[in-house]
C-alpha cells in the first residue's frame, strides 16, 4: 500500500474539488473493497476523499411515489429501512445476502455499485489481467473461470460483477443520481454499467471524479411482489455463483409484468429483457417460465469450467418465478 | 458448571489394577473425580477479555517487522531481486534474500528426511509458486508491506508440472517409514469370486489446516540465546529444529508458543517460514523481528493436506461378507521434502477380509511439500474406503449399517495382532439407536420436502492411538502445591484444563493446587500437539513423574522435584491394534434445482478411551466433525491450470464452513478404555474429521441416487438439469 | 489543502480517549493492536473475510483491519477488552465459558463483539437473508438457532465451535439485549 493524504470533506462541492483533476485521488466511502485492494497493490490513491461525512446519507420518499436512497446510507441500512423492505423486498433481500453483518455496516450504496470484480487474476499483480492492467491479457479465459460470466463477456475480460444489491437495483429500473463541478446528473443503471468489449478497465459511464449521491427508485407496480435468492457455495458470507432478483404480476393466470435481473452471470447485473418479453402478457405456467429461461440465456456462451451455470441460471429462474406466481395468483 | 450432560459412564469399563505405576489404579485410594468431569477451560476468562496473548500479541522493545516476498511464478530460477527502490524507502531496514541470508543446515528436516520446505533463501531455484524468496524487514508493518511491494524480481521460468493423478509417470511408492504396504490374501482370485465388485476412483483436492491465526514469529538474541516466540503445536520439537537448521546448541535455542490459534497440522511441520525468516533477520540485523504471514501466504507456503487420487476395489459375497479390499492410493509430494498421506490407514484395520492389498504412491509436483492436516491419510482414505463400502451395500440392497457389523474383525485383518480394545460396534449400534436408522428406507431418491430431497448416510471410523516420548517434571512445593512443567502446547485442545486433571489425580490433590507450566522449549523433551498423540503422550510422562514423586514424598524436604521421561516405559507395550473408533451418521437435504446441500443433522459416536473432560473432549470431536463437513462440502485449494498458481488464497475463495452452514452436532461417548495407557485415554484430535466426508457424500448418494465421488461435493457437481419440470406438477397449480 | 501522509486523531476505546499520530495507511485494527497495546481484536486475515478482527465502531460491528484508523477519527470504540463492565463478565462471555463456546480462542474476541453488535441490531427489528417474511408490518424476526448462524456467519471458526457460540447467544440473547 502506496502512502496517501486522508481528507474529509463536509459538502459535495469541497468534495469534488478534491478529486477531480487529480489522478491520484479516489473517493472512500466504506473502505470494504477499496482498502482491499490497495492492500494487495491493486488500487494506489495517492489520495482519499472520505465522503461518509457529506450530507448524502439516508433513505426518503421521492415526488412521485419512489424512494431515494443517499450514496452514504450503509448497506444495512438500506436493507433495514421500512419502506425499502415493503415496497422493494428483493432490493433488501439482495442486500441482506451480501456479504456478512459487519461489512454491511461498513459498505455504503454507492460503493457498493463500483465494487471491483472479485476474479483472483483481478487481485494479483503479479498476474496478466486487462482489467487491471490493460493489454497484459486475461488469464481466467484459459485458467481457472469456475465463476466467471457466461453472458457478455468478451475475449478480453471473463470477470462478473459482485455486487448483490446491484441486481435487485437492476430489476427495479434504478436511476444513479451523480454529481459532477457541472451540476447533477442522472442515468439509469441499465446504462450505467458499460459492455466489456476490449476496455474491461473502463466500467461505468462515470465521468473522472464524479461522486455518485444517490440512486432512485422509481414507483412500481410489481416490485412489491419482488424476491431476491442468491445461490453461492456455501450457505453465507460468499459471492454468488448466481443470483437472481426477480417480481411477478399476475393476474387471472396471465402475466400483467415481470422483472428479472440475473447477478454472478456477467460483467454487470443482467437484466433479463428477453425473458421478461417472453413472459409479458402469457399465461403463468412452469412451461412458460421454463421457454422464458432459455430464451435469455440462449445467449450464454459457457467456458470451459463454468456451464453449469446456465443450467443453475435457468432453473433459478423457473423457480423464482414459480414461487412469485403461487404467492401472487 | 456444564451445560452438557457428562458421560461418566466412559470410565465404567476401566479394569481394577492393569498398571501398577498408576497411582489412581491403587484399589485402596479410589480415583479422584477430576478426571472425568466437565470443567471449563482454565483460560476461559482469558480468553473471554482478549488478555491471552497468541505469538503476535507480545509487546516487545525496538521490534521491526519482517514482510515475506513469494515467488509468483510455479518453477525456474530467480535472475534478480532488485532491492534499488526499496533500500531508500522509509523505515526500511534491509532486505534478506538468497545473496545475502545466513546458511542453513540441508540436512534439517522431520522423520521423513531433510525438508527443503525449511531451507529458505539457500539458493536462486524456484521449486513451486508461493515459495519465500526475499523477507523484507522495516520499522513498521505498513513500510514493510509497501516496501516488499515495491521490489522488483524477475525470473527465468522454466516448465512446471502440477497435473497429479494416479498414472503419473513420475509415480513411485511411498515411504514404507510408517510400515509396507499390506499384501494379504490373494486379491485378484476373491474379486474374481465375489457376488459383487465395486471398483471406482475418488478424488480429494488439496486441503488447507487454515487455522484462525496466520503464523506469526517473533525471534531475538538475548544473553547469547535465541529467544522465539511462535504459533506452532510443539514448541521443543521446533526448538530441536531451530537448532539444527542454523546449526546452533540446542540448549543455545529457547521457543515459547503460549497460546496457539490453531493448528491443524499446519503449524506442526518442523520449523514454519515464519519462524525461519525471523531467525535470519535477527541474526542479521540484530533486533527483534516479527514475521507474520499474510493469510494468503499462509496458504501458500505452510503445509496442506495433498490432493489424492484413489481407487477402491471391494468383493463382497451376497450375504454381506468382504472377500477383498484393495486400496491403491496416490497423493502428491514434492520433490523438496519425502511425506506420507497414509490414505490405507483404514483399510489396514477396519473390516475383516479374506485378501487385503494395499498401495502406497507418491506422485512428485511442483506444489509447496505437503505435511500433516487433521487426521492425515485417514481422513481422505476415509472417504474412498466408507464411500465404496457404501456402494457395496448398494450394489447388495443391504443396510450399510448391517454390511460393517457382518465384516467386524476379531484381530487386526493385515497384523494379525489383538485389538487394544476395539469398540466399534458399540458406536454403530449406540449412533444408528439415537439416530434413529431404523426406519431408514435405504433406497436413494425416496425422501422429499418440497422442492429439496432428503437423504441419511453413515460411515465407520477408526483412528490410531498411542503415545510419543515425553518427559515432565513436578515439583512438591512449600505449600502444598505442585509445580507440573512439561514441553506440551495448547492450540485449542484444552491441554491446560486436561493436563491439570491429570496431573490432579494422579498427585491425589484437587486441580487447584496445580501449577502448570507448557508451552516453553526449556521445559523439556516433549511430544508435539499431533497425531492425536498430544495429550496421551503428555499425561503418560506426568502421571509416572506423579507417581515416582509420590513414592519419594514421605519424609522428604520440600520443596522437592522429580523428572520423569516416557522413552523407556513406552518401549516396554506390546504390539497391538490400538484405535480409536466411530460411526458418524447425517442427513442432508439437497436442492437438485441449485445443487445447495445442506447438512440438516450431524451425529457422531466414539470411542475414545477413557475421557479426561466430556466438556472439552465434545467441543473437539464437534469440532472435528465441522472441520469434515466442510471439507464435504466446501474445501478445495484450486491451481490455475496453466501457472500452476493457486488462485483461491484467501477465506473467500477458499471457504471453511461458516455459521449458517453447521447444524447443532451430537457428539457422545461410548464407554471405552485404553489398557495400554496408565490414564486408559486414546486421542479425541482427529477422529472426529475422519469419517465425516464419507458420511455425508453417503447422504447425499441417498438424498439424489448420484454418487458423489470426488470433494467437494460442489453445487455444479450436484446440480441437475430440468429438474422443475419434475416438481411443477406437484409443487402448485399455477392457474 | 496540504497531503499530508501522516493524521493526528482521537479514538475513544473503551471509554478512554487516546491521542494519535498515525500513518494513513495504518488500519484501525494495527492503530487499536500497535499503538495503544489492544491486542484482543485479532487479525485472522486482514481482507474482512473472517471477522477476528470485529469490534463496535460508534456502537455497530465493523471489520477493523478494512477500517482506516484515520477515517475512524473521533469514533467511539469497543473492543473484546471493553465488554467487561469493571472486570465483571457479562452474560455472553460467561456462556462462551460454560458452554464452552471456543477452542483455540483466536476469533472469540471477533465472535463476541459480533454477537453484541448483532443483538442490537436484532433488537432494532433488522431482519436477516433467512428471515422468512421481512416486511416491517408483521411481527419483528424472532431470534432463532437460524437466525443466529445466519448473522453471525461473517465470523469464521475454525476449530468448529460454532453450535456452542449459537447456544451461548440464544441462552443470554434477552439478557444482553436488555442489557443494552
């Protein structure tokens, strides 16, 4: 771990100032994966800006009937809140199934949306890795991808993103809300992450030094009927091997609207657009969740080691969205 | 005191007068109660407050800190340690590499021979990835971490080898160091006359002791002594080979481990890394150094378990009874140190068997030298042999249950020797009662709840018991209390609270009037906490030193000291078949959509001599039980196939069974005795691990009807296809 | 604005308050184990993957070796040292002891203050991954064997006491709630 300058900024503005423009500055919000990697060499700020003491923590009400969920509200805290449990249940139940009680106290929503990939070639410098280190090379391809992506990788990079919370936040179409020295902005997840394609360092649309402030939700419908189930080998404290956020409405045995996100798949949380048209207005029926399944995942393109997980994918899907239909008919 | 119910039954069958040395065998001084009861741990407030201090916690003057550089290529040579940036960084005290480190003894080793896994910094060779090539050493942790960051090696690799299996070309037999290979009988004609033959491979990977504490080691000179303080099982054994190692006077070497976080094996191997690069850079830099191992290191350089590849064949005639066991077994080594992974342990001893093969093949790899991890060879040979016994039931429609009560031996199959006493059967038919095996349908694939199927599955166990030199003095003090001083450790054991009872019965005199001393290499010859061998070997040495104390006692002055050394008593047993045994049931559910499998219940029977303390004794064999859950389910140090590189390091990728992954475990006692030990104890390490594994793949064989034949048993190896069209139809009717 | 590497800070641990320099990279795990001679918080890995190193930050269980000791300035601390009011042990380290609830000892000062940190939280009405209905308009989850293992998992142990540790919590768990 490099030596870094520690500064704790009270507004956003003072914030911003502190990092944009200055390559060696990274923001800090709970440290859980930004400390971890710079102890491994990974990341090497030469600054940290610790924003858990900006004025960006807490859940409210949104005009409009949503929610708005501050950068700095920890994970726990999320997961905990009222409202977040009764109107978007899966989003809770994601958080709860990350990691382990005392990271959640630690681990902020914001951060939680850039955590780095957990691929152990990612972790070791001494390693080829092009997200890492761009042009050297991605060793999982041919080394050990036990749980590396099936969906939207490229020939350059195999990692999937870890984040829980994330693909409960992909399913209910979340808005990141980010602050740049121009004024605020927003963009919807869905096109927050960018594609693999040759330029796995570049993750996000985030310009250089923005501060994410906030993600909303939008008001909806279905995402009080939601369910979040995280398939992982061992029955807590693991990354998934894959996940699934998932919210059914039926009505009189026909589907008025479905969300599906898949997390441990791919690059970013996987949002399961093809299945959900599969499924929009048909009959709730095993066949149907079944056809929906493998419509999304025809795309899958298994390595070596890791096609199990389009069969793990698939039958999650079947039985989430089984579950959700007998709860909702 | 104790929430458990005791089990003081375990000393009922304990015979009159089988030793005369004993002076709890004294028919007119009945025994005394501390042997036998559940006390808590004499550490336990300690424990409880954080104020026990474990190797890096010691506070020390003018300490500097040593970080370890790893080799990151599997096999070459080093072409250069570049030291430029980091000699002007700050705090940076030196940089200790093969150029510049002191010279070691080769010859050093363990009872397998030298071990090149200790001779650290001797040459430019790199013998497989994570190897220690440089320690860095600075005023403070976090210089020394950057600084060891900041040093550039470059290598000349060359090409590794890592692919181990049982037709490696390199294979060759084991060390017959622990006795040859068993040739009874001939194999091949029984098999040929069995009703059934099972004949198949089973596979474990490579497992970690991962111990809660990284070894740490904090070494100095003082007075012209080299002082230690070190994680490690067995602190005179480690001196011994300090001494060796930098080819110093023994009595030049003082090592003091006082509390261990556990071992496992791991820190029981001679001299760990830590250790030797603290050594060096005291020596070199002349202050006191701590070394502590990232845990990533300590994956990477302490020793594991080696992965193992085997192949059971069984005959069985239709009535049950085996006609032949062969057992051959292969397991990684590696060229830097010879070892035994004595996979055929059981095969050797658990059945009856009209022809018994077994053999023994070490397959050399460019992997760290593998050692010692809790229940060795036992534990993966355990799994062959008790999950091919229970493809032998299947293949016969007979209970498994019944198929190991039809096989029981009356001597040892391949010695010929009595059995010490041999209480197997009492644990099979003691476990199957509680668990209630009876109602067992033992068809697979017949038992569901809802969406998950439902399966039980057992195996039967047996681990060798025995005792190790030992020497311990006691000192009949002033007061009327004893001073009891023996080399022994305690890594979590409860050696403290085991070695008072001991000692307080054998003086006659309650545990609170003994002082115990351990943990300190000046204390004298001592046996390590290994091969279950810990506590039997220790208790041996201070129950003779208490009795010949006694004897002395009469009309002596105080205070008034007697040394007692086991060498000779130990040479005078007879040659039997002493074990420990067990018969471990389970049930586990499986979601064949997912491949989750979840160990729902747990329960083990043993017979393990008799029991110093039902409280603490559970909590090991519990615990061994854990540790062979999780080595079912979730243990597997994974290599990169094309580096050679272990990529799963850490507590995330390589997982040991957390919280939410361990039901409440039922673990109890069956009478027993060990007449060959003056206390009548065995050994309640490691057997606890050993038929764990096998007894739930058997579960989950029952649960899905899919045999699970290589560990872990892995979502992805559990996992079925269109497995909700199976279900829909029952689960819900979704219009 | 001046980049200094080094942060002059105040932690309170376990009612006192010290006065430190510090290195910024220093974790509050090292600060609490080499600068102020805390030694009960233990590092089993370093990388918040074992949770021997759990202690209460400003009342709730963290991993210390993720936390920076300077981004932790001003924070009150409780580490395994600190759970003893005047050296009398509270309930849940008293049923580690009787029920045995540790071998080796190494992640038991991690384990306790994880399960205080956890009660809490329970007590709070948190639910948990294995809560089976968390909406916040039924009853609050009630403290089981289940729901024990699942919040405590981020403490690994790996001499396999856990059901001990489970029974220590669930036998003192209304008792240190109430406590609190």
């Amino acid at each position: 771990m490099k030596e870094f300058a520690y500064h704790r900024p009270s507004q956003i503005r003072e914030a911003l100032t502190m990092v944009v423009g200055n390559e060696g500055a990274q923001y800090l919000g709970g440290g859980t994966n930004l400390v971890d990697l710079m102890k491994d060499g990974v990341e090497m700020p030469t600054r940290l800006v610790d924003v858990r003491h900006l004025p960006l923590d807490g859940v409210r009400a949104a005009p409009g009937g949503g929610l708005v969920i501050g950068a700095t509200t920890t994970n726990s805290d999320a997961a905990a809140h009222p409202e977040v449990r009764r109107r978007y249940p899966a989003l809770s139940q994601a958080v709860l199934a990350g990691a382990s009680g005392q990271l959640r106290n630690m681990a902020t929503v914001g951060g939680n949306l850039l955590q780095r990939t957990r691929c152990a070639y990612y972790a070791d410098p001494s390693q080829p890795c092009n997200k890492r280190s761009p042009g050297s090379g991605c060793s999982a391809i041919t080394g050990e991808h036990h749980n590396h992506a099936v969906l939207g990788w490229s020939d350059h990079c195999v990692a999937t993103h870890p984040s829980d919370m994330a693909v409960a936040l992909a399913a209910f179409d979340a808005v990141v809300r980010y602050e740049t020295l121009d004024g605020t902005h927003e963009i919807p997840l869905s096109e927050f992450y960018l594609p693999v394609g040759a330029t796995p360092q570049h993750e996000t649309v985030l310009p250089s030094g923005a501060l994410i402030t906030a993600v909303s939700l939008p008001k909806s419908a279905v995402s009080p009927r939601s369910q979040y189930r995280k398939v992982r080998e061992r029955a807590s404290y693991a990354f998934a091997n894959v996940s699934i956020a998932a919210a059914l409405d039926v009505h009189e045995g026909t589907v008025r609207s479905a969300r599906i996100a898949l997390g441990g798949v791919a690059s970013c949380p996987w949002r399961a657009r093809v299945a959900e048209s599969v499924l929009q207005d048909g009959a709730a029926t095993a066949d149907k969740f079944r056809a929906a399944a493998d419509a999304e995942l025809s795309a899958a393109k298994p390595l070596r080691d890791n096609g199990y997980k389009v069969t793990l994918a698939r039958n999650l899907i079947e039985a989430v969205l089984t579950e959700l239909a007998a709860r909702t008919k | 005191m104790n929430a458990f119910p005791t089990s003081a039954s375990a000393d009922a069958e304990r015979p009159a007068g089988h030793r005369t040395v004993t002076p709890s065998a004294d028919p007119a001084n009945p025994p005394m109660s501390a042997v036998g009861t559940a006390r808590t741990r004499v550490e336990g407030p300690g424990k409880v407050t954080g104020s026990v201090r474990y190797a890096a916690d010691e506070p020390m003057q003018d300490l500097a800190f040593g970080w370890v550089v790893t080799s990151t290529v599997t096999r070459g040579r080093i072409r250069d340690i570049d030291i430029s940036a980091v000699e002007g960084m700050p705090g940076v005290l030196g940089v200790i590499d093969h150029r510049n480190a002191p010279r070691l003894n080769l010859e050093a080793g363990s009872f397998f021979g030298p071990d090149g896994g200790m001779h650290l910094l001797q040459n430019d060779e790199v013998p497989h990835s994570g190897r220690p090539i440089a320690l860095v050493v600075a005023e403070t942790m976090e210089q020394a971490r950057s600084a060891a960051a900041a040093l550039r090696v470059t290598y000349d690799e060359e090409p590794h080898d890592v692919n181990f299996s049982l037709e490696h070309p390199a294979a060759r037999p084991a060390t017959s160091f622990f006795g040859e290979d068993a040739t009874v009988g001939d194999v091949d004609a029984e098999l040929a006359a069995s009703a059934v033959v099972v004949d198949e491979r089973y596979r474990t990977p490579e497992e970690h002791g991962a111990a809660m504490e990284p070894h740490s080691a904090t070494a100095w000179w003082e007075d012209e002594r080299l002082q230690v303080i070190d994680s490690n099982q067995g602190p005179f054994l480690v001196a011994m080979t300090v001494a060796t190692l930098f080819s110093l006077d023994p009595a030049q070497v003082r090592v003091r481990a006082p509390h261990v976080g556990g071992g496992f094996g791991s820190k029981s191997a001679g001299c760990g890394p830590q250790l030797v690069l603290a050594v060096m850079a005291t020596t070199t830099l002349g202050r006191p150094v701590r070394v502590t191992l990232t845990r990533s290191q300590v994956f990477q350089t302490v020793s594991m378990r080696p992965a193992t590849d085997q192949r059971v064949r069984i005959g069985a005639d239709a009535d049950g009874r085996l006609r032949a066991i062969d057992h051959a077994s292969a397991f990684e080594v590696s060229e830097l140190a010879d070892y035994l992974e004595n996979c055929t342990e059981l095969s050797n001893t658990l059945y009856a068997a009209s022809a018994i093969r077994t053999r023994r093949t070490a397959v050399p790899v460019d992997i760290l030298p593998p050692y010692s991890v809790r229940g060795p060879g036992a534990t993966p040979g355990s799994f062959a042999l008790e999950s091919a016994m229970d493809e032998v039931a299947e293949r016969l429609r007979m209970d498994p249950l019944e198929l190991r009560l039809r096989n029981e031996p009356t001597v040892g199959p391949v010695s010929g020797l009595p059995f010490s006493r041999r209480n197997l059967v009492a644990c099979l038919r003691e476990g199957a009662r509680r668990f209630g095996w009876v109602t067992r349908d033992h068809r697979p694939r017949t038992r569901r709840e809802g969406r998950l199927l439902v399966g039980t599955g057992m195996a039967a166990t047996s681990f060798g018991a025995g005792a190790l030199p030992s020497s311990a003095s006691i000192t009949a003090e002033t007061d009327g209390t004893f001073t009891v001083a023996i080399g022994a450790s305690d890594i979590g054991t409860g050696a403290r609270t085991a070695l008072s009872a001991v000692a307080a019965e054998a003086l006659r005199v309650d545990p609170e009037q003994i002082r115990l001393l351990i943990a300190d290499s000046d204390l004298g010859p001592a046996w390590s906490a290994g091969g279950s061998r810990g506590t039997t070997s220790w208790s041996w040495a201070i129950t003779e030193a208490a009795a010949e104390l006694r004897s002395q006692l009469g009309d002596a002055t105080l205070p008034l000291t007697v040394s007692f050394d086991t060498t000779e008593s130990l040479g005078e047993l007879p040659p039997m078949e002493r074990h420990s045994y067990s018969a471990v049931f389970s049930e586990v559910t499986v979601d064949p959509a997912t491949g989750e499998v979840r160990v729902r219940r747990l329960l083990g029977m043993f017979a393990v001599g008799r029991v110093i303390n039902p409280l603490l004794a559970r909590s090991q064999l519990v615990g061994g039980m854990i540790m062979g859950l999780s080595m079912a389910l979730h243990e597997e140090g994974v290599r990169d196939p094309a580096t050679g590189r272990h990529v799963n390091a850490d507590f995330a990728g390589y997982h040991i069974a957390a919280h939410a992954d361990v039901p409440d475990i039922e673990a109890d006692f069956v009478p027993d005795y060990e007449p060959g030990d003056p206390s009548g104890i065995k050994g309640v390490g490691e057997i606890g691990t050993v038929g764990t594994a096998a007894a739930i793949a058997n579960a989950v064989w029952h649960a899905t009807g899919l045999r699970q034949r290589t560990l872990p048993i892995r979502l992805d190896r559990v996992l079925e296809e269109r497995v909700g069209a199976e279900n829909s139809a029952t689960r819900c009717d979704l219009r | 604005m001046t980049d200094d590497i080094r942060s002059e800070i105040l932690l309170h641990v376990n009612g006192r308050t010290h006065r430190l320099s510090v290195d910024n990279r220093r974790t509050l795990l090292d600060a609490l184990r080499e600068g102020m001679g805390h030694t009960g918080p233990k590092k089993g890995c370093d990388r918040g993957q074992c949770g021997a190193c759990t202690v209460l930050l400003d009342g709730r269980r963290v991993v210390s070796c993720l936390t920076l000791a300077v981004a932790a300035d001003g924070a009150e601390v409780t580490t395994v040292e600190g759970l003893a009011d005047d050296g009398e042990l509270r309930p849940l380290q008293q049923a580690f002891i009787q029920l045995d609830g540790f071998q080796c000892g190494y992640c038991t000062p991690g384990q306790l203050c994880s399960a205080i940190g956890m009660l809490a939280e329970h007590a709070a009405g948190w639910p948990s991954a294995v809560t089976a209905d968390i909406s916040p308009d039924g009853p609050a989850p009630e403290l089981d064997a289940g729901e024990v293992r699942e919040r405590m998992s981020g403490n690994l142990c790996r001499c396999g006491a856990y059901p001990s540790i489970v029974r220590a919590v669930l036998e003192t768990a209304s008792r240190e709630e109430v406590t609190r």
